[in-house]
C-alpha cells in the first residue's frame, strides 16, 4: 500500500497498518473490579492493558 501525501509533500495522509501483527489476551472481570451496576472502574482498563504486556 502506498503511502498518500499532504500538498506540503511530507506529511503522509493514511498511514499503513500491519494487521499481522494485532494480538488479543483474554480477560474476566472479576467481581471486586466492577461497582454495584456492574461497570469497570476506569482504572480497571490499565490494569488491563499493563497485564496484557
């Protein structure tokens, strides 16, 4: 895929995306992360994302 440039000739417009290199870790939200309606706390997400590293 060819990169498209802005009028200036150096700022590229649509960057490429590898697609191969997406991965995905498995998470259950266990019962103390959620509050009484059953949300996650915001915190909860970089938690998340610092386990999924």
């Amino acid at each position: 895929m060819a990169l498209t440039s802005s009028n200036s000739g150096t700022i590229p417009t649509r960057a490429y995306v590898r697609h191969d290199m997406t991965f995905s870790v498995p998470v259950v939200a266990r019962g103390y992360e959620l509050d009484t309606l059953d949300h996650l706390n915001l915190a909860v997400y970089l938690q998340y994302t610092e386990r999924a590293r």
